[in-house]
C-alpha cells in the first residue's frame, strides 16, 4: 500500500474531525480548523496526516513537552488511523516520522499516553518498540 505523509494543514479539518470521531473525540469542523491552526502555528508540535490515494487515512500530533523535574521529551498527543486502515503499517509509518522529528530536535525520549481499555493500541506501541513505564489516572476540574 502506497502511503504518503505530509504535514497537516486547515483544510484537513472535516478529514480530522472524522477519524477523530471514529475513537469518540468529538469536537466541530470550525473547533478543528481552530486547533489546527493553534498547532501549526506553534514550533514545538508536529502534525502530520497520512494519505493513501490522495485520501486522509490517519493522523499523528506530537508535542515537545517541558517539565521541571525531567529533561525535555516529545509525546504524542494523538495518533487515528481510519479503522479501514489499521493494520495494514499506517500507524507505524506515522510514529517513524515523528521518531525523525525527535533526531531532528535533537530529543532522545518518545512517549505516548494510551487510555488503559484501547488494549489494541497498547499492542501496537509494544511492537513499535515502546515499552510501558507506568499506569497513571487523570484528574480533571471543569473551570
């Protein structure tokens, strides 16, 4: 399968706004075209769309991540493939390309948060070479 990546742009809006909600993230066309524009503007992110076809098939955002208590690492923020596509490499397309950004920015630890019931996911970043390094629960406060 021929899969070609590129970097995201505001037109993607309706693709991403579809694959995100095949894993329930719900957010509107112009709430998506917003994000993506707050994310292209800013250095410290990378977001790349896959395309098989010249159709969005799969995306992936990461972020440098800054910490008080930690050297700075990258994290992927998210990571959708269209469930017609999964399997099939797209996935581990986009994670290489985001493991050639982090050379670039001269970062050398990659890490992804995955909700603890996407028992599939787990397996798919197990077999890309990431290993589990803790369990963690997330608080939130609506303000």
């Amino acid at each position: 399968m021929d899969i070609r990546v590129r970097k995201i742009r505001k037109k993607d809006a309706e693709a991403i706004s579809l694959l995100s909600d095949q894993l329930g993230y719900v957010l509107s066309f112009v709430e998506t075209v917003l994000q993506i524009k707050k994310l292209v503007d800013s250095g410290d992110n990378c977001v790349l769309v896959a395309l098989h076809d010249e159709k969005i098939v799969g995306w992936i955002y990461a972020f440098k991540a800054l910490r008080l208590e930690t050297k700075t690492f990258i994290e992927i923020g998210g990571l959708v493939i269209d469930k017609n596509y999964r399997g099939k490499g797209v996935g581990k397309i986009l994670v290489s390309k985001i493991k050639e950004w982090c050379i670039e920015q001269k970062i050398s630890s990659l890490r992804v948060r995955c909700n603890t019931k996407r028992k599939e996911a787990h397996q798919f970043y197990f077999k890309n070479g990431f290993s589990e390094t803790k369990e963690q629960k997330v608080f939130e406060l609506k303000i």
